[in-house]
C-alpha cells in the first residue's frame, strides 16, 4: 500500500466517522427531547415564583399551552421540509 493512501485514509475515515456521529448524535437527541420535554408545569410554576410572582393555575396552563402550540408548528414545519425532500409518488389512475 503507498505511503499516502496510509496518511489519507485513517484522516477521510476519521473525518467520515465524525460527521456521521454528530449526525446520529443529533437525531437521538432531537427524539429524545420530543419525547421528553425538558419543562413541565411545577418547572414553570419555579420559574414564575422566582421572578417574584405568584402563578395562578390558568397563568401556568396559559404558559404550558403555549409551549405546546410553538412544539406543533415547529413538527408541522418540520414535517413540510421532509416532504419537499421526498419526490411525489406517481398514483396509477383505475381504468
């Protein structure tokens, strides 16, 4: 084998792997926290006593509807960027 593709290969490899790694990574991440949201009610009703207020449960069900509506459009746009990925499918009409 020649001295250069000893050199270059171990680097393309490594570099491969690290860009598929991180891509992986991503995904797995991005999974989990969609299946676990990092923030529930009792984390907002924290976070409203510390910045000296006192949350009411409609206050706290406002700011958790909220987060669930910003989590749609943004699976809703995520899902219209796959879809503009992906080519139309032919549909054979019935004769």
């Amino acid at each position: 084998m020649p001295v250069w593709l000893q050199i270059v290969l171990p680097i393309l490899t490594l570099l491969l792997g690290g860009v598929a790694g991180f891509f992986l990574a991503r995904a797995y991440f991005k999974n989990y926290l969609d299946k676990n949201p990092p923030i529930n009610e009792a984390m907002v009703r924290a976070m409203m006593t510390q910045m000296g207020r006192t949350p009411s449960e409609k206050q706290v069900r406002q700011v958790m509807a909220s987060m669930n509506v910003a989590k749609a459009e943004s699976q809703v746009k995520a899902q219209a960027k796959a879809e503009k990925k992906q080519p139309a499918k032919k549909v054979k009409e019935a004769k």
